[in-house]
C-alpha cells in the first residue's frame, strides 16, 4: 500500500480558508489499533474550534493538523492484538476529539472505539453518528441517571447533540420537552420530543415548569440559571466543562440538586449500542448538508454559523459514499444504494 494519503487540513491557526489540500504520511497500525479507508467523516464544531486556535494551550499536536473526530469507511488493516474487526469489515467510529485525523483518505483508530456499520446505515449515514450520539447516549445514561418516565429538558434539542438526545431520551422511557428555536420544532417533533419550547419568545429558566433532569446540549445556561427548573434533587448535566466547578457545585448542594460535565469517550461498545437502536428504527441521525472533501472551509464556514440541523458531513471517497440532499425534505438521501 502507498505510504502516502490525501487529507484536508491546516497548517496555521486561523479561519476557515486555512483548510487545504495535504499530502501526508498515511498513519501506521499499532497491534490494537486498525486501519480504516475513510469513506466519510463527521463535522463537529470542536474542529473549527481547534481550527482557530481555541485549544492551542490544550493539544500539542504538530502542524500540519487533520481535523475530524468521527469516520466510517472500511477496515484495510488490522493490529496484531486486534479480534473484534477484520480487513473489509465495514466500520464506524470515534478518534479523540483534540487527535483528529479524519479528514483523509485513510485514518488509524484505536479497536476498543470501533463497531459495525449500522445495518440500516449508509458510510455518510454512519459518519455522522459518533460523537454527537455518544455525548447524548454519555450525558444521559452515564451522567444524568436517566430513568424511564422522568420529565428531562433538552437544550439545543436540534443541534448534532441535541437531535440524538431527544431520541436516546425517548429510547429509554422519558418524558421529553424540546428547547429549539420555532423553525425547527417540527423536526424537532417528528425525533418524538412530547413538548417544544421556542426559546426565541420564552425565557426557558423562568418557566413554571419543573425538570427531574435537564440536558443543556449546547453549555448556554450557567447552573443557576437552570436551578430554577430543577425539582429538588432533580440534576443538570452540561456539555459546557466548566459547569462542574467548585463554587457551581457548592451551590448545587446547598440548593438540593446536582450537576455534572459531560466529556465524551471514544467508545466501540457505546456505538453498539446506538446500533440496536438505529438498526430498530429508534435513532437516527438528522443530517442538513453533506460536501465533497473539496467544500471543507465552507462546510466549517456553515458550521461556525452554529444554525445546523443535526449534523454535517464530509465525503471523503465519493465513489464509496455517494450523496445529495433532498432541499425539499432537508433530509439526506443516498444517491445510490451503498454496499459497503
């Protein structure tokens, strides 16, 4: 195999027009790592985040760097140690978020984080799943001990997050109200949210309401804010990483309830998971708009805008995943049938 491969990166920090073209090293196998021929990669907005310089003092990764958490494509080679895939298994999957690497023609993941394409999924279809589903599947189960028939309220319920944990939360029994703008409430609906609130005509934290537990998708809303709609000892999970600071917990105790951070782990068994429920017609991914590997600044471009529905994908081999978006449904729709 060719020693070299071609990705999208950066070479500098700064706006979405230092994305370009690279030539680089194609990674090599550990004996429990694999190999993956990338058919198409997610877009997640901590790529454009990195992009810009945002983590510089957090991640030590040498120039140039090759953005892209989540993949799917088919495994080309395995580790020595590996058992759970074999070459041409065709594979989802999640590198850490700050590694990247995604956006290329062949990317190495460690096995533990790698599971089978969902049955009912296309590579594009897939590529969109990984670390938007494991945050919601993480916060909720892991995090906010959701149980079956609590009332949960979700922040940014049509955001890449959001949209997974709307249907996560319903998979496993809650009752759920949607926070999203008023444009996408009927998506937002049709993911099975049993109430939608606009937050552009309500102050969602001064509603009458009360929540066992609320689920902010996107870090908007500091603890206090979201006491106020808390039942006692009802529990706020947040994305954002520093809701869960001393002081914020101190107040938490002192007014009966709790809060955590959700920081998502590559997982190969959580993505089995989330298979059950896609393959079971469950779960499934809400995608706005896919681009070719060429249209990587625009996408990120769209990305920044943080006005996505659901996600946004990157192809990387068009012949492997094929795809347009039908503007009439804003849903994606395979070209063609994919066999992977």
């Amino acid at each position: 195999m060719e020693q070299q491969m071609h990705a999208i990166g950066f070479r500098q920090y700064g706006a979405a027009d230092v994305l370009e073209p690279l030539r680089v090293a194609r990674p090599e196998v550990t004996s429990n790592s694999v190999l993956l021929h990338v058919a198409a990669a997610g877009i997640n907005p901590a790529d454009w985040r990195i992009r810009q310089g945002q983590f510089r003092f957090l991640m030590r990764s040498p120039f140039p760097y090759i953005p892209g958490a989540d993949v799917a494509g088919t495994v080309v080679e395995v580790g020595s140690a590996v058992t759970r895939v074999q070459p041409c298994d065709a594979v989802y999957a999640m590198r850490p978020t700050i590694a990247g690497g995604g956006y290329a023609e062949y990317v190495a993941v460690d096995a533990a984080a790698v599971a089978a394409l969902p049955a009912k999924l296309s590579f594009v279809e897939a590529a969109a799943v990984p670390l938007a589903a494991l945050t919601a599947l993480q916060a909720l189960r892991d995090k906010a001990q959701l149980q079956p028939n609590m009332h949960l309220l979700i922040n940014g319920a049509s955001g890449g997050v959001g949209t997974f944990a709307v249907q996560i939360a319903k998979a496993m029994g809650a009752r759920v109200t949607a926070v999203c703008s008023g444009r996408n409430a009927d998506l937002v609906r049709s993911l099975g949210a049993d109430a939608v609130r606009d937050y552009t005509r309500e102050d969602i934290t001064h509603g009458t309401d009360r929540y066992d537990r609320v689920f902010d998708a996107i870090g908007h809303y500091p603890f206090l804010k979201w006491r106020r709609v808390l039942v006692p000892q009802g529990k706020l999970v947040s994305v954002h990483p520093l809701v869960g600071n001393p002081i914020s917990q101190v107040l938490a105790r002192l007014s009966g309830r709790r809060l955590a951070s959700v920081i998502v782990q590559p997982s190969g068994t959580d993505l089995e998971t989330l298979a059950g429920w896609m393959n079971a017609g469950q779960v499934r991914p809400v995608i706005d708009q896919v681009y070719p590997s060429a249209e990587a600044a625009a996408a990120h471009r769209y990305s920044e805008t943080q006005r996505a529905r659901g996600k946004l994908v990157l192809v990387m081999d068009a012949d492997a995943a094929p795809a347009t978006l039908d503007a009439q449904t804003e849903a994606y729709v395979p070209a063609a049938t994919v066999q992977p």
